[in-house]
C-alpha cells in the first residue's frame, strides 16, 4: 500500500482522548492529528516519538492530519510503526491478491465486510468452487515489549473474543476459518498472545484452535512512502 501523498513529521506531544494527538511538525508548526487507534498503544506514545501523519484537504474534515506511524527503539535501533488500524484489511487483501500469503492461495473470489454470524462483518470472505469458503478474520498488532517478539492484544478485546466464537462456528458450518493477525512493523521475528493483557481473549483463542480455527501471522514492511505485508512470522505460547 503506497501513500499517494508524501507523508509529514514530527514530534508528538501527547495523545488524548484515544483518537486525538497532537504534534509538533519539523516546520515548527503545533497541530491536533486524528488518532486512528482505539487500543491502549503501549510502548507507543512516549512524548517527544518521532511521528509521521497523512494530510486530506477533505472541506468536511475537522482535523487534517491523520498519525500513520511512530519510530520506536527497543534497543536494536529505531524501527517505523504503522499505528492506523484502518489499513490492515485492505493490506491483507492486497497481499492475498498478490500470492503472498502462501496458506490463502488458490481462491478467486475475495469479498470484503461480509455479513456472517450474530450481527457481525468478516473482514475478507474467500471463496472457491472446489476449495469451499473461508472466513478471515483480521487483527491489527503493533505492542512489542521485547525487542523481536509482537504481541496481542494491547488492551481488553472482548469483541475480538466473541470473533473467535463466530469463526469456530464457521468450522462447525463446514467451512475454513483464519485468523490473520496483521503486524505493522518490520521488526518482529514472532507473535505470541498477551495473557497479562487479557486472559479471556487467550483462553478464546485456545476454545478456536482447539475447534479447527487457524491462526496465521504476517510482518509488514514498513516506510515512510509504504506499508506492505513481507512475511509470515511463527506464533508462539
């Protein structure tokens, strides 16, 4: 996924309210940016970050600026961080259009928001006349508290427990059902589940494993200009 406008830095002065930030820019200019994250962004908001942001010239938009990423250093130098969880869906499915996910290969039919279970929208619905259907689910992960190891989820999901439940009555139904979780940053050689965080959501995870629900996790590259999927990482206990 390429930006089609060049992104601007800066430096963030604080993060508030969940959706708001506001930034200092290298002109020297102070601006509030929509913060496009409802999780906690552990590790990721310490004042003074080096930020980048996208700009709209939208007339119906309050605030021009929309943060993107955010540098973080763990100790093995700085690395970007993509922040915005609106991309995810749209970067796995370009990446499964392209063949690089190797374990979502082969279906011709890809359909995104599509209405399944108990009130709710799978984010991508992969379908084959001789494979069946699948069902993707899409988390976004950015939390990294040791340096090489991605972490979910950052804060209480009790949506993405009731997820899980969906997706294993999916494999009930008859059909394949995947969890992708989306890391945007270039940095992790693993994922694991944040049983600190939310001890529910890990205990759900394991109920879906356990009911045929498979887990896949992709690192993304990502650059001032570009945020791509790169790679599979293994997920870990």
């Amino acid at each position: 996924m390429l930006f089609p406008v060049p992104l601007v830095s800066g430096r963030l002065v604080q993060r508030y309210k969940r959706f708001l930030a506001d930034v200092v820019l290298d002109t020297g200019e102070t601006i509030t940016a929509t913060c496009p994250n409802t999780g906690s962004m552990k590790g990721l908001v310490a004042p003074g970050s080096r930020v980048w942001l996208s700009t709209s010239d939208s007339p119906t938009r309050k605030y021009r600026h929309t943060w993107e990423m955010v540098e973080a250093d763990l100790g093995q130098g700085p690395h970007l961080v993509g922040i915005n969880t609106n991309h995810p869906n749209k970067l796995v499915a370009e990446a499964i259009e392209g063949g690089i996910v190797m374990g979502l290969k082969g279906y011709p039919l890809l359909r995104r928001e599509v209405k399944y279970g108990k009130n709710s929208r799978i984010d991508i619905l992969l379908e084959c006349a001789t494979k069946g259907t699948c069902y993707v689910e899409i988390k976004n992960v950015h939390m990294m508290r040791r340096a090489g190891f991605a972490e979910f989820p950052d804060s209480v999901t009790e949506r993405g427990a009731k997820h899980l439940v969906e997706m294993s009555d999916m494999v009930r139904a008859g059909h394949r059902a995947v969890m992708v979780y989306l890391i945007q940053r270039g940095d992790a050689e693993s994922l694991s589940l944040a049983a600190d965080v939310d001890p529910k959501y890990v205990e759900a995870f394991k109920l879906a494993s356990a009911a045929g629900v498979e887990a896949i996790a992709l690192r993304c590259r990502v650059k001032p200009d570009e945020i791509a999927v790169e790679t599979a990482v293994p997920i870990t206990a």
